[in-house]
C-alpha cells in the first residue's frame, strides 16, 4: 500500500491548516502581547542577523531548487527543497527565541519609513499565507501525491522565495537605520 493511500487528503490539509492557524496566533501573541524578557537586547544580540542569514540560504536552496526540478534532477530538487524547508525551520524557531527576548523593532521616522512598513506588512501577511502553503506542498510531495505538488508548488515557489528575499531586505533596512 503506497503512502498517498494511507493519508487522506482532506484531514491532512486540515491539520496543516490548524497548525498553520496556531502556529500563527501564536506568534502574534508573541509579537504583540508577551512581554520581551530582555526587552535591552543585551543577550542574544546575533539572532536577528542569524534570522536574516536563514532566510537567504533559504532563498538560496529555493532557487537550486528550481534550477534543478527545470533541468529534471528530481533528487536534487527534493534535496534542495528539503534544505530550503530545514533553514526556514531554524529561522522559525531563531525568529520565536528572538521575539520572546527582545519583543518587536521599530523603524525610525525616515524617509524611507514609509516603503520599509509597505515591506514589512506584505512579507507578514504572505508569511501567513506561505506556512501552510509549504507544508502542503511537503504533503504533497512526500506522499507521492505529484500532480497534486506540481499544481500547488507553481504557487508556493515564489511565495515562499519572496517571503525569504524580504525578510532579508526587512532586516538589513532596519539594521542600517539603526547605525
């Protein structure tokens, strides 16, 4: 028995919906509730630059990725997307540590304030958009369900790609107003 016959698809899509949904509340009450523990940033201070070097490896192993699925190198692509899903992972879990210590970062009023927030809303709320979308797209894959993964990953590629590619952008812009 293949493993597309043994996981159903619909409560599978509604699992990863529920831990999309979770996982997202949770980080806006991380975000905009919790208290930072160290709210000086005096521990950790390198997360936000781990954060932004996460996020363009995994950019990095998306675009491999891509290159190698277009030349037909199956198990390269799969290798590829395994090490972009692996470095957003970390960035995830760098990213709820960070936030727990330091709370939220706020861009100085410059001229460039206004670009930076367009930004910083269009990479959070693809963000939202993009968890859920990566996982079923893994689901997809892993379970040999392909024309189902090819059909969602056309979406899910540069979504994921432009969350990657502005959460470095969003970092570096704060951290050069910052100087």
């Amino acid at each position: 028995m293949s493993t597309s016959q043994i996981i159903p698809i619909r409560p599978a899509i509604t699992a990863i919906l529920g831990i999309s949904l979770a996982a997202t509340l949770f980080l806006f009450w991380l975000i905009y509730v919790h208290p930072a523990a160290d709210p000086a940033s005096l521990r950790l201070t390198f997360l936000p630059a781990l954060n932004a070097l996460l996020n363009g490896l995994s950019a990095c192993a998306l675009l491999i990725g891509f290159v190698f699925i277009r030349a037909g190198r199956i198990p390269a692509h799969r290798a590829a997307m395994m090490t972009a899903f692996v470095f957003s992972a970390l960035f995830l879990v760098c990213y709820i540590v960070n936030y727990a210590l330091h709370g939220e970062s706020h861009y100085p009023h410059t001229p460039l304030r206004t670009f930076y927030l367009i930004l910083l809303v269009s990479h959070i709320l693809l963000s939202i958009v993009a968890l859920p979308t990566i996982l079923i797209t893994f689901f997809f894959s892993l379970t040999g369900r392909i024309p189902y993964h090819r059909k969602i990953a056309r979406w899910t590629f540069p979504l994921w790609l432009y969350v990657s590619v502005t959460g470095v952008i969003v970092y570096a812009m704060l951290a050069a107003a910052r100087v």
